[in-house]
C-alpha cells in the first residue's frame, strides 16, 4: 500500500523577517545547489529563519538557511542531516553593486522566499533596516487589534 504525497510548496517563506525588519526593495536571484539539496528544498525540508545574506569578494552568500538533508545510509529509514553552510547566491555583477552601497548606508539584506516552482530554485532577497523593539509591539498591537476587528465583524 502506497502513502499518499504531501502537497509540495511552491515557495518557503521566512514570515519572521518581516516581523524582524522593514522591508524595502526586493530582488529575485538563483541559488547554488547541490543535489541533495535541492531534494530538500523541493520537499520543503528548509528553513529561512535567522538566515542572512553577506558580500564577500563582491558575491552574494546566503548564510546560515538549513537545509534538512536525507542521509542514503542502510538501515536508517527517513535519517536526516541538517546543513547550514554557506551557499552563493547568483545575480548581475549591477545588482550586487547597488546591494553593497545600500549595505554600506547601514540596511541588511535578508532572504525572504525560496521559490521551488520552476525549473531553478530562486531566493527573493529585500533590503531592510531592522524594527526596534517598539516597532516590533507595535506590529503585534496592530494585528491583534485587525484580528480582534475581522472578528467582530464575522460574528456580526
């Protein structure tokens, strides 16, 4: 008897950094991956949270993502291994420069999605400067008081 599949996502979305940061600007680029990886990111076995993007000798790193790999080991049915090293992020040479000059004037640059959709696996990265802490409450009294709204007006 066959399990049945799990609806694959078509895109992991890091929901904290909008939480985390006001975004700007976005940017569609390609990732570097190897097979094992992108297994895992076609199955949804990743994770955006805490990751961050950085320049180093003018390209793009996607730092600290995890990615859940499946280990082909016998006798260790569903093992997994969990890899959060650097993987380059593929955009124009234009690009990275406006990306850097923006860093340098003091915002971040986050990865917000891993589109797994098409053919290639893509990273949406925005450039956002980080909420303070009363930023942040903020955020959270606001959705609180539209759910509280939403709400209301499903009862009514």
């Amino acid at each position: 008897m066959t399990k049945p599949n799990k609806p694959v996502p078509k895109s992991i979305v890091n929901r904290r950094a909008k939480f985390d940061y006001a975004l700007d600007d976005e940017l569609v680029v390609g990732v570097t991956l190897t097979g094992p990886e992108t297994r895992a990111a076609r199955d949804g076995h990743v994770q955006l949270k805490g990751a961050f993007v950085s320049i180093k000798d003018n390209e793009l790193w996607l730092n600290n993502t995890s990615f859940s790999l499946k280990l082909n080991e016998k006798g260790k049915i569903g093992a997994r291994s969990i890899d959060t090293s650097p993987r380059k992020l593929l955009a124009k040479r234009k690009q990275i420069d406006d990306l850097y000059a923006k860093k340098q004037a003091g915002m971040s640059i986050v990865p917000i999605k891993l589109l797994t959709g098409g053919r290639f696996i893509k990273v949406v990265i925005a450039l956002g400067k980080g909420k303070k802490n009363y930023d942040k409450r903020e955020t959270m009294k606001r959705r609180d008081q539209e759910r509280d709204i939403n709400r209301a007006i499903k009862n009514i």
